[in-house]
C-alpha cells in the first residue's frame, strides 16, 4: 500500500491543493498517501483506454466526460478525501468544478502500479464502493487481468478479463474496449 506521507495529525483539501506541483499524493479520511510516479506501460495503458473511451463519446455516443490522471475528484463533499484515479468518467455535469470533479465519478478505472496493488484493490475499492461510484475497474499489467467491480449492485459483483478479451463498459450499451489492441513496443 502507499505510505502515508505523515503519521500524526489530519490534513485537509488545503492541504492537499498547498503540495508541491512534483508531489503526487491523494488524500483518503485526511491522510495523505503518496503515490508512486507511473511508469511507460501504466501511460501507454492510460493513454489507450482515453482515446478509447474519448472517441466514444465524441462519435456522439455519450454525453459523459472522460478525464485522465492528474485530475481531482473530491468524492464525500468534505474536505478529507481527493483522490486522482487514473481515468474518471462523468455524466452528472453539474459535479464539474474548475478544480475537477465534486462527487462520485460513474465509471473509475485504475492501473495498478508495482508497490501500490494493495491501494487500488483495498482502499480504493472500499472508498468507491462508499462514495456511490457506479463501476470501478482495476487494470493490472503485472497479471495480465482487468477487474471490473459492478458497485451498485446489491453487494460488490467482479467479473475478471484479461488482455486478450473485450471488455463492455457499463454505463454505454455499445462501449467495449478491445485490450488486445494495447501494443507495448
């Protein structure tokens, strides 16, 4: 799991916004944890599922908006919680703030980064699950695996891919993203 950046003491959305531009951190019940630079294969990944999900929606099928990392989501309302996950989708334009996103985004992808697997698979999954996050995806290069967490759903429905199938977007009739396409030179 990431470390918390300081053991005492609760820090706050002020806090948060006063880092250092080259501290990349998120900040979960007012601990900061931080995070790990990613890696070429993490962008690559991130950069395909973007395009991916971006020109879906800008074919005019979807009114949603799709952002990649570093982008803000402040899940609960309060001044405890910004997290940055990888790929934030929202439908709701009214949670758009000029510093990102005020409430549960309805789809969250993350890809898993060696020494943070814990983060996204524990803490991640438990905060979005109690946030009202609708689907949740974790990518995970290192197990060749995508999970795909269904969190409004009567109790946490998973179904599991790897990187050869195609995966179907739940809040899109007709999104499947197609993960052998993903080219690693």
């Amino acid at each position: 799991m990431a470390p918390a950046l300081k053991e005492t003491g609760l820090y706050t959305e002020e806090d948060y916004y006063d880092l250092p531009e080259e501290v990349h951190a998120e900040l979960i019940d007012g601990r900061l944890y931080d995070l790990a630079a990613p890696g070429r294969i993490h962008q690559e990944i991130l950069s395909f599922l973007h395009l991916e999900i971006g020109s879906h929606i800008r074919d005019g099928k979807g009114a949603c908006k799709v952002y990649p990392a570093p982008f803000a989501v402040r899940l609960f309302g309060d001044d405890r919680t910004v997290v940055e996950p990888d790929i934030s989708v929202i439908c709701d334009p009214g949670k758009l703030t000029d510093r990102g996103c005020d409430g549960s985004p309805d789809w969250i992808i993350e890809i898993v980064s060696p020494g943070n697997a814990g983060h996204d698979y524990v803490r991640k999954l438990n905060l979005y699950l109690d946030a009202g996050v609708g689907e949740y995806w974790i990518v995970d290069p290192a197990k060749g695996q995508i999970f795909v967490y269904h969190l409004t759903e009567p109790g946490v429905d998973v179904d599991a891919y790897t990187f050869r199938d195609k995966v179907k977007a739940g809040i899109y009739e007709d999104l499947w993203i197609d993960f052998s396409k993903i080219t690693f030179s």
